[in-house]
C-alpha cells in the first residue's frame, strides 16, 4: 500500500511540470546588433581555433617523425 501511495505522489508530483510548459512558438525578437554581436563572437572563435588546429597538426607530425626516425635507426642495430 505504501508503495502505491509513493508512485501516486510521484506521478502527480510530476504532473504540474507539464501543466505549466509553454504553448506559445519560439518569438524571436532579435534585432540586427544582435546577429551582428553574435557573428562578431563566432569569428573570435573561428580565429582562436584555427591556430590551435595548425599547433596540434605539426605536435603529431614532430612526434611521428620522431617515432620514426628512432624506429629507423633501432632497425639498423639490428
């Protein structure tokens, strides 16, 4: 019976989260600063990944040569 009751208090304790939901579409009141801003902090994001990108490229191609020079030279020990 107690376990009834807790799945009861549970269930409509949930209830009113969805009685309370929006009906209204998404209104987009934004004005051209704003599009403008937000581009603007793309392009900052844009610029700071691209060199990040370019750092990271060359550390696995150091690292790789490295590999392989040190294989190639351990191949010609033995």
């Amino acid at each position: 019976m107690k376990t009834i009751a807790t799945l009861i208090g549970t269930a409509s304790g949930f209830a009113p989260v969805a009685a309370m939901a929006a009906t209204t579409g998404n209104v987009d009141n934004s004005g051209i600063f704003v599009w403008i801003f937000l581009g603007f902090c793309a392009l900052i994001v844009v610029a700071q990944v691209i060199p990040a990108l370019l750092l990271m490229f060359g550390l696995v191609k150091g690292v790789s040569k490295v590999v392989h020079e040190k294989e190639a030279t351990s191949a010609k020990k033995s």
